[in-house]
C-alpha cells in the first residue's frame, strides 16, 4: 500500500471513530454507564453468537442444554430510619414517590421487637431475639456485646460478603457500640456513628477504621453523601453490592440532656403549625388505663405543648432523610444500576405518640409494632400495596433469597423469617400469627419471666402475658385503638386459650418452618 493510501485510509478511520464517539449529555457527562442486566444485553448486541453455515451442519450437544439463565443478581440497598411511626410517612414525599410508588407498601408492616438493638440484630440475623441473643438496649442480654457474642461470623454482613457481593454500612449501629471494639467481619465499608450518634450535628463516624468529624455537618447529610460515594464506585464495578444507610432521625436528640429531634437548619421553620394528629384518636391520653398494665396504669397524660414540640422536630428531622433517600435513588439511576437494585425503606421500630398516654417504644401496641415498609426493584410491580403482615425478621432471608444464598445459610441453621420475595412478585401470603416480645435489663423482671412481656399478633388479636403474670387481650377488628382489654372476659375465654398456645408453640421456636411457618388453623372466635 503507498504512503499516500494510507493516509488517507487513516484519516478515514479516524473520522468514523470520532462521529461515533458518544457525545456528552446536555449536563455536560459522559452517558452513563449500563447496569449489570444492561451490560449484559449490551455484550450480546456488540456480539452475537456466530450461527453455523450450511457447510458447517450443526453439532448435537454432547449433554443436555443448561435451564435458562437466572437475571443478574440485584444490588440490595436498605435504608432505615430509627423511632418512626408508620403516619409519619406522610412527611416524606419523595420516599414515598421514589420508592412506595415507584414499587410495593406494605401496609402492616411489623417489628415484633418494636425498641432499636433488638431491631438491628434481627435485622442484621434474620432471627428473633431469643435465637440472636439481643433482647433489649443493655443489660446482660442487650446491646453491641449481646450481638457480637453469638453473631460475629453469621449474620448479614459476612453471607453475603461471601456471596460476592460489596458490603457496606454508614450510620447508627447497635447500641452501646464503640470505635474501641473490633471491627466487625463481613464488611467492605464499615463507618457506623460514635460520638455524639443523637446530637444531629458534631457526629463522628467511624469511616473504616479512619474516625473523623465532619465540623458543622448534619448526620443525615452525612450517610447522603456516603451512600452515593459508595454507590459511584461500587457500581463501576462486576460485583453487587449490599449498602445499609442506617439514619438517626427522628430518634430524640441528646444535647445536654434529652429533647426532641434537631432538624437540619434549612428545615427548622418547618411545620409551625402543624397540630398532633394523633390527638383525635380514641386512644389518645386515654381515660381509663385500669385495664392496661402496671407500667401504664399510673402515667399522667401526655403534655400537649411538650408533644406538640416533639411532633414538629420529629416531622422536620425527616425532611433530611427524604432528601437523602432521593439522592440515593438518583445516584443509582445516574450510574445505571437502578433497575438492577432492590430498594428497601423501613424504620426499626414504630412509636406511640400519646396513645395509652405513652411517648415512646417497646409496648405490644399496635402504634409501637407497625412500621412503614416500602420497596422498589426487580420483580416488584410499581404501585402495588400489600396488606400482609410482614416482619423484619422477614428481610434478611429476603435479601440472602436475592443472593441466591438462602437455602445455603439456612442449612447452616440460621434464620427464622420467609423472604418477602412472593409476597412483592404475587401478593402471596405471609404469615397468620406472628410471635411479639420485648426483653428488659430489670433484675426482678429477669428473675421472674426473663422478658418484659411476650404475646402473639393475628390478623384480629393482640395477646401478651406481663413478666408479673398480667394478661391483655385486644379484638383490633372490634376495638381498633386497643381500648377494652378482653382477657378477662368469659366471651373470650377460649380465644385467650388459644392465643396462649400459639405463644407457647412460638416461644422457642427455631428457623422458619416453625418460626413463621407454622399452621395454627382458622382463628377463634368470641
């Protein structure tokens, strides 16, 4: 070829490159990246399977073809909040546009554990507190020590970390968790708060095994950015990956003393004249507590300016986390792993905002026990709700079922849960009864009974028996805003029968078929 030829054939070439050179968007980036199930469509179109000629006959296989190909597995990321009731969802529009409706609400959505370690260990297990060992916040089956001692090598984290899959936490950890403690197995970025976890602003984080102060930024800010740092770079790589943004808000504030939730500043003159919705409920501030037990009976009522106070900083701490959670979903979208990711959104325990005259947690109420859940990604029909009673014991076999490693980590002897994976493909449903407790660090309780109280749940009765023997029994399809305890009632003699045996069945039940499996037949009636 002469010299003049090549030239001009590389000239050629170079122009057919740069025309076909893509462009940058009109924000001034590179398009973005495929994700992993785009990817793969992608190498099929760049390349496709050579088809023999008919010179070339075809070749019988020499064994039988493999089953269609499994999709990709999903990037799973999680996000809570700590101390939210399932109504003050309604704060967070974005949340509830970008992943309720954008996927699946589960409407009655339960912690069984409903206080915030018990909440994380199940979690994190996939089991009730006592298979986890994590029944209460402290005491000697409580906090970080509770968790580590008989879950250190089995729990989220490491399955799926050995599943192949990047593993990431930011945010509040179990309680009494320090920097001075190992660092936990099974994570490729582990940065849960420190100090000043309920300050809201001055929090330090643990940022793998480097602590650092971000000055005068706000904690929800922080696990925001976080989270999309993660994101950007775990998405340029092959392996899924598993993200937990576990946010703070709108657990009360620790700022010299306890107080309600600081907001971010750009919120904070937010809601001024938002009134206590919870207030034109039967239960609120109830009247006659005679029937309740002994830890209700001799509260005074909730002060209304002090709630009021409470209500609007806990709606202006959200705004934060509904910021966040949008940020979140942009950044997958941006770098074309939103349709390859399982999105949930969900708190670790409900709160009773002056209902039975409580504010607060950890009660067999169903204010305390319900929490907001809501999911989006592959397989789950956009705009779906569902009313099965789903657990957060549920999530971690649901996750490990995405994995494609459940059966594996169950044969190892660990979960109690179902994946929720039908429920969100089918509607299927869950489960009938579904076993409730709390633990507590109180000797005399501890000597007594070992917990605060423990009860079932059904689609119809709440029942639970006290650590001093008090039972209560509420009708939720009669008595909605749990006001008449019926468990001395002779009408319902035989319901409490039952209720008590489906408690003693579950009690120390172990892995799913017993757990959340079992078929205790139709429900009893009055």
């Amino acid at each position: 070829m002469s010299s003049s030829v090549l030239v001009v054939t590389t000239a050629i070439v170079l122009a057919l490159i740069i025309a076909t050179w893509p462009a940058r968007t009109d924000d001034g980036e590179r398009p973005k990246r495929p994700g992993r199930g785009e990817r793969a469509a992608y190498e099929q179109e760049r390349e496709p399977r050579r088809q023999p000629t008919p010179a070339e006959p075809t070749q019988e296989p020499t064994q039988a073809p493999e089953p269609t190909q499994r999709q990709p597995r999903p990037n799973i990321v999680l996000i809570t909040t700590d101390d939210q009731s399932d109504a003050e969802l309604r704060f967070m529009p974005r949340t509830r546009r970008l992943i309720g409706e954008a996927g699946i609400d589960i409407t009655d959505a339960i912690n069984p554990h409903p206080l915030c370690c018990p909440a994380r260990a199940e979690i994190l297990t996939g089991e009730y507190a006592h298979n986890n060992g994590v029944r209460h916040n402290d005491g000697p089956y409580g906090g970080w020590s509770a968790f580590v001692a008989g879950n250190e090598k089995e729990n989220l984290g490491p399955w799926l970390r050995r599943a192949g899959y990047r593993t990431g936490f930011v945010g509040k950890n179990l309680n009494e968790y320090t920097f001075d403690d190992p660092r936990p197995r099974g994570w490729d970025f582990f940065s849960p708060t420190g100090e000043r976890t309920y300050s809201y602003y001055g929090t330090t984080f643990y940022n793998d095994g480097e602590p650092r102060g971000y000055g005068r930024k706000y904690v929800a800010d922080i696990v925001r950015d976080e989270s999309e740092r993660l994101i950007k770079r775990w998405a340029a790589e092959p392996e899924p990956f598993f993200l937990w943004a576990s946010h703070v808000g709108p657990h009360a504030a620790y700022v010299d003393g306890w107080r309600s939730p600081v907001p971010a500043r750009r919120h904070a003159d937010m809601f001024g004249d938002l009134k206590v919705a919870t207030r034109t409920k039967a239960s609120f501030n109830e009247d006659d507590v005679s029937d309740k037990p002994a830890a209700l009976r001799g509260r005074a009522k909730v002060s209304m300016r002090k709630l009021t106070r409470q209500v609007r900083d806990r709606a202006r701490s959200l705004q934060a986390i509904d910021q966040a959670n949008a940020a979140t979903i942009r950044a997958l979208r941006r770098s074309g792993e939103l349709d390859d990711t399982l999105v949930v959104f969900v708190s670790d325990n409900g709160f009773l905002l002056g209902e039975h005259r409580v504010f607060g947690k950890d009660l067999p109420y169903d204010e305390a026990l319900q929490v907001p859940m809501l999911a989006r990604g592959p397989g789950i029909t956009p705009g779906t709700t569902s009313r099965a009673t789903a657990s957060l014991v549920d999530l971690a076999p649901t996750f490990l079922d995405h994995a494609g490693v459940l059966e594996k980590v169950r044969a190892a002897g660990h979960t109690d849960g179902v994946s929720l994976r039908p429920v969100w493909s089918k509607g299927a449903r869950v489960n009938g009864t579904s076993l409730i407790q709390a633990g507590t660090s109180d000797p005399e309780a501890l000597a007594a009974y070992g917990w605060a109280w423990r009860g079932v749940r059904t689609g119809r009765y709440t029942y639970t028996r006290w650590w001093d023997g008090f039972e209560e029994v509420y009708d939720r399809r009669r008595d909605r805003g749990e006001l008449r305890n019926v468990a001395g009632r002779a009408a319902y003699a035989g319901v409490r029968r039952e209720l008590r045996r489906r408690l003693e069945r579950l009690g120390d039940c172990a892995g799913v078929a017993q757990c959340e499996q079992q078929d205790f037949g139709p429900e009893p009636s009055p």
